[in-house]
C-alpha cells in the first residue's frame, strides 16, 4: 500500500515521491525474495550433528538403488528442525509399493538432510521401517546432478528462483533420479494397489486427453528407457519456467513423448507407437479424476469409487485438492477403505485420523 502522503503532495513533487516510493517497494521485494530464497538454500544445506543421526546420502550408502526394480519418491520439503517428516498418507503411499512389490526396493528420498533425534521412531515410521525393502536416504541437492545434463543448471541455483519451489524440485528430482538410477517414481499421494511385475518396463498414465501424467513413470536404466530418460532431463534444461506449475512435471512427459510417439493426443501413444514406451489409459493410475476427488472422502460415494478404481494398478488421490479433508479411521471413505487394505500398519498406527 502506498503511503498517504502521495495523495497529498502536488505536481511534480507527487510524482517524484511515487517513483521514489515504487523504487523502495521494489527493492524491499528484493531483499525479501532473496533473503526467502536464500533461507530456502541454507534449509537444504544445513548440517546436524550428535545427537541427531542423519539419513545416509543415498549416493554413498551401502545399499544403493539397484538398475530395475527400484520404486522412487521424495520429500522436497525443508525441513525446519531437521527431523524426518512423513504423515499417515505420505507413508501409505510407501507401504502400499512396499507391501505390493516385495522384491522391489522402496526409497523415499528426502532434499534436506534429515535424520532423528534418537533411535526411538514415531509409531509411523516404526510401521513403515518394519518393511525391510523401505529405505529413507538423503539427496546431497550440490552433488545429485553431478556427470548429468543437469550439473551446472542445478548449481545456477535456478530452482531456488522458482516460484513453486518444492513442487518444481520434485519435477526435476523425479527425472533425475530416474536418468541415474532407472526404476518406478511415484508421488507421494498414491496408494498402490498392484504389483508392477504385471507391466512391462517404461510407462506412464494419461491423466486426459491432452497431458500425460508424471505421478507414475517408469523407465529401464539402459535401452530406449535410458534415451527417454535422457531427453525427459534435456527437456528441463532447455523448457524450465519456474512461474509455471505444470511446465517441468507433466509437461515434460508429455513435450517428450509427442516428439517421440508422433502424436499429441496421449490416448494414441500405444507401445507400437511410441518405441515399447506404453501410456497407458487414466484407468490405470488416474481413474478418478482431480476434479471428482470427493468420491474419496464421502461415504455415500464409497462403492461408486471402489468400483471405478477396482482394476487400477495405482489409485492418486490429488492432496494438493485433498488434503484438508480428514478421514476418521474406521469410517466407511473410499480412501479409509483402501489404505486399511493397502497399507494395515501405517493405517493401524496413524491414530484417530488418517
């Protein structure tokens, strides 16, 4: 808001006080971003000591993702205090993979160095960890993109300029660990309902007619995996826009495969098409669309919802629309229904609500 005093003054003397005015409100934005931003940086490269015990750096841990049959999310959030944060549906997002795809690893990856105070966990990650192929690893954000097409974007410090800075740092890590490593990324707001052993390596889901999905991906670590893998980094690289929320996730996906499977409607990407790349149709990943996300949470649409997602693979529930809506565990929800089945320990242990 401008300062009273403006609409006072007269003549030249108003308008040399509103350009001086509109330069000190410009440059206060300045400083607030940049002090922001630079916050933002410190979060990420913040260092915890004893008694903390910091999560391994997944490039130097002694289990590493393995090429194959790998299932990838991360947690971009900074963390203030340091300490590993995952709620009740982020974790059944981890189980459900887990408990589905036994012979698959499951890492959760987190931006900033977390860790936990002692060796006693919460009751949800004491449900989570009781899983022998869930690992939580940290993501070192100076040294992931290292020998990648990514390395010297990354140390621009362009994504701290973003102004949706941990979705954009989800889109890029989501890529980049599949460009390293080859495997499965899942968002965090899934529930997992099948094995992945049902479908073949490299895919992903049609959300709509127009935009192919990046809440599911696949890609082998070598072969025609690898080569979209690639382009899905270079991609970034050259089409990143930070004032954009959907251009460097779904965007990606879908640029790179209208280039590759010579359509632009994501329903004609079949695996003949698209070089034994398959997208498949919304009913695998996204059969309830964003827009009917209540059909999760009201009892009266409970067999309606049960009934659409019943041949799904992966089930999203869209937090970014639900996330204010509680589930009381043991309610008759769609969502409560499929995490007791999907996720029992994680459910069981998350409390009065899920």
């Amino acid at each position: 808001m401008l300062p009273s005093s403006i609409f006072y003054a007269k003549g030249k003397y108003k308008r040399k006080l509103l350009i001086v005015t509109t330069i000190m409100l410009v440059a206060f934005y300045v400083v607030y971003l940049s002090d922001f931003h630079s916050a933002e940086r410190n979060c990420f490269n913040q260092q915890y000591r004893s008694p903390w015990l910091v999560l391994e750096d997944v490039q130097r841990a002694q289990q590493q993702p393995l090429e194959g049959k790998n299932i990838f999310f991360h947690e971009t959030s900074c963390s203030g205090d340091g300490v590993v944060h995952l709620n009740a549906r982020q974790a059944c997002a981890v189980e459900s993979a887990a408990r589905k795809n036994p012979d698959w690893n499951a890492f959760v990856l987190f931006a900033a160095p977390v860790g936990f105070r002692n060796k006693s966990q919460l009751p949800l990650m004491d449900a989570l960890l009781s899983y022998k192929n869930v690992h939580l690893r940290f993501v070192n954000l100076t040294t992931y993109a290292q020998d990648t097409p990514l390395e010297d974007w990354m140390k621009s410090g362009e994504i701290f300029r973003s102004k949706y800075m941990n979705s954009h740092l989800s889109d890029i890590m989501r890529y980049l660990t599949l460009y390293k490593y080859g495997g499965t990324y899942l968002d965090l707001d899934v529930v997992v309902l099948k094995s992945f052993d049902t479908l073949e390596p490299n895919y992903a889901g049609a959300e709509s007619p127009r935009w192919v999905a990046a809440g599911v991906i696949n890609f082998e670590h070598t072969g025609h995996g690898r080569e979209l893998a690639e382009m899905c980094v270079r991609d970034l690289l050259i089409n990143f826009n930070g004032q954009d929320w959907g251009n460097n996730g779904p965007g990606v996906i879908t640029r790179v495969l209208k280039q590759v499977c010579g359509t632009n409607a994501p329903l004609m990407m079949t695996r003949e098409r698209c070089r034994h790349f398959t997208v498949y149709p919304p009913e695998a990943f996204y059969a309830i669309n964003f827009e009917d996300y209540l059909q999760f949470f009201e009892e009266r649409w409970l067999d309606k919802a049960l009934a659409t997602v019943n041949g799904s693979v992966v089930v999203h529930v869209w937090n970014k629309f639900s996330k204010d809506h509680p589930v009381r565990v043991g309610s008759q929800v769609a969502y409560g229904v499929l995490a007791e089945q999907y996720c029992p320990r994680v459910y069981k242990a998350s409390g009065e609500f899920f």
